[in-house]
C-alpha cells in the first residue's frame, strides 16, 4: 500500500464514482463511521447511521446520491456505496505476496506437477499425481491427494485438506481447517448392520470461489458435487455429497445442506438455514436465518420458516398448541359446516 495514502481524485480515477469537496484529500485506510480518524476514509450505505456521520472523525466518506447533501465534508458519491468500499478496501489491503519455491520439508509424491510460479509452504503434502497452479500459495501444514488439481492463483491456508481427485478451479480462497472431497455420508441397513457405501465422485470447484473456516465439501457417491464459479461460502457450511451449488451463490456460516440437493445460481441463504435432500432451489431465493426448507422452492423470492423466540413459559405453551393444530383445523371444518347447515335452515 502507498503509505502516504491516495487522493480522493486519484481514486475516483481509478473507481469510478464523482468527488464532492477537495479532491487533494489523502486517505490510506478504510475505518467505520464511529471508529475512522484521520487519514481514514468511512462509508455510508444505511440512513440510519447518519448520526455518526455528523460525528466521524473521518477524513472522507463514501456515501450514494441520495445522501450526497447529508455532509460538507470530502466525499466520493458512488451508485453503490457498499460495493465501492469493497473494492476500495481490497485496494489499500492486497493479500500478503509469497515467494515462489516449495519449502524443504514438503512432500511432493511422484509425477505431481506443481508450478515454479507457486508458493509451497512447510509440511505441505502433495500426492502422486496432483497439479498446483501458477501462483497458487499452499500454507503451511496443507494436505492435497493423489491426482487433485488445483488451479491458478488460487490460496489454500493453514492446514486446508483436498482429497484425492478433487478439482479446485483458479481465484479460490480456502481458509484453515476446510475440507474438500471427505466422504459423504452413504450407508445403507443389511441385517442389522450399516454398510459403507463407497464414494467415487469428486469434488468440483468453480473459480473465484471462497470456502470458510472448517467448511466441509463431500465428495459424490456417484456424480461430483459442484461448487460453481464465484459462490462464497463462510464458516461451518456442511455441502454434502451430490449437491450442486449455482453460480455466486452466498451462504452465512453453519448451513447444512443435505444430499442431493441443487441450489441455483444468486441464491442467498441466511445463517443456520437447513435444505433438506434431493430439494430444488431456484434461481435467486433468499433464505432467511435458521430456516429449514423441506420442499422444493420453484419460484425466486425470499423464504423464512423460523418459529419466533420469547419468553420460555410462553414459548412452551404455544409450541404445546403447535401439535393440536391439525385436531383444531378438523374442529374449525365441522363447525363452519354446521353453521352452513343452521343457515340452510333459516
């Protein structure tokens, strides 16, 4: 990062967007409205924070047309506030660069490929036949199985495990602890015992993907699971086996998505939400936290199943009607047909 910061114009140049105030301003570093100082440049993408923006000790904001007048201080109005300071912030904050070579005490197994141009860190395991991309840094303590491939440029961090076969495209990011290509869960009852079924899929992953803290991918039964292109999955995501996940799909951390399922492209789903098995979600669908989606969703819009919190006296009586309510709908039938029946009668 240039440490004497950019100017505002020197930004807009770069970004796009329009300079409100003196474009000379010089910011280094993104910070929030209530914790910015100088030298810092905040963001504004929700009204309800103008307060802070009277109050910011920022020495530039970015905020949308709407709110260009909100403030006299420098400025740069972008269309997309929030996307700005996303692009901004990756700017001042480029990942760390690793020099290429492989570290002594990494295995590399027979006939595997690894670039020049990739970084290979300590105690990294390689297998037969694997392939590592140009540019690709592969931290410390990592494991990647007998002939996986795993693209350009792309960055496993400590202790990333890939099994054997499995493809990671270019542009990923997988962080600590994520595992691609474990079995997915097949068993199936023989007289009295559970019997392994084996898993001979692959894990396929998509480029410019991003896969969270301790985030399992299963491996097919039969088919691969497929992680499309830009899908960016956070801390704790179980994807089992079989599923298919569409293009720039978002899930929050901890949900579980079960065998089989296929979730379509632009989907957001909400943190703790659970979809069910061989389900199908369409096409921008929105799931909303904690929810557990039991059915096919055919039509995009956005989904919420979760049964409200409270006090626990009074959350234990309504769960307690909760189990009545197929009794109370027969009851409500009979006497709106005996009404019926009286008002025949008048």
């Amino acid at each position: 990062m240039n440490q004497t910061g950019y100017q505002l114009a020197e930004i807009v140049a770069r970004f796009g967007g329009r300079v409100e105030g003196d474009g000379a301003t010089r910011v280094s570093q993104i910070a929030t409205l209530d914790c910015a100082n100088a030298g810092q440049i905040a963001f504004l993408t929700n009204a309800k924070y103008r307060k802070q923006l009277e109050a910011t000790r920022a020495s530039a904001v970015i905020l949308s047309e709407a709110d260009a007048d909100a403030t006299q201080m420098p400025r740069i109005v972008a269309a997309n506030p929030y996307s700005y300071f996303a692009r901004l912030s990756a700017f001042l904050n480029p990942l760390r660069e690793y020099a290429p070579g492989i570290h002594p005490s990494a295995v590399i197994g027979q006939g595997a490929q690894v670039s020049p141009q990739a970084h290979i860190g300590a105690h990294v395991w390689i297998g037969e036949g694997a392939s590592v991309g140009a540019g690709t840094v592969v931290m410390v303590g990592c494991s990647i199985g007998e002939n996986a491939s795993i693209g350009e440029n792309t960055r496993l961090y400590p202790r990333v495990v890939v099994y054997h076969d499995c493809v990671v495209g270019n542009h990923v990011i997988a962080h600590s602890g994520a595992v691609i290509g474990a079995d997915g869960f097949g068993i199936a009852m023989d007289e009295g015992r559970w019997l392994k079924i084996p898993q001979i899929g692959r894990v396929v992953i998509g480029d410019h993907v991003e896969i969270g803290a301790n985030t399992t991918i299963d491996r097919g039964a039969l088919n691969d699971t497929i992680i499309e292109e830009g899908v960016k999955l956070d801390n704790q995501i179980q994807i089992a086996h079989n599923v298919r996940v569409g293009a720039h799909t978002a899930m929050a951390g901890c949900v579980g998505v079960a065998g089989s399922a296929s979730i379509g492209r632009y989907c957001r789903i909400g943190g703790g939400a659970i979809i069910l098995g061989h389900l199908q979600v369409a096409e921008n669908v929105e799931v909303s936290s904690g929810t557990v989606v039991t059915k096919s969703i055919r039509e995009a819009g956005t989904y919420t199943g979760t049964f409200p919190f409270g006090e626990n006296r009074e959350w234990r009586k309504n769960a307690a009607q909760l189990r009545h309510l197929d009794e109370m709908a027969d009851r409500i039938k009979k006497l709106e047909q005996q009404i019926e029946t009286l008002k025949g009668r008048e």
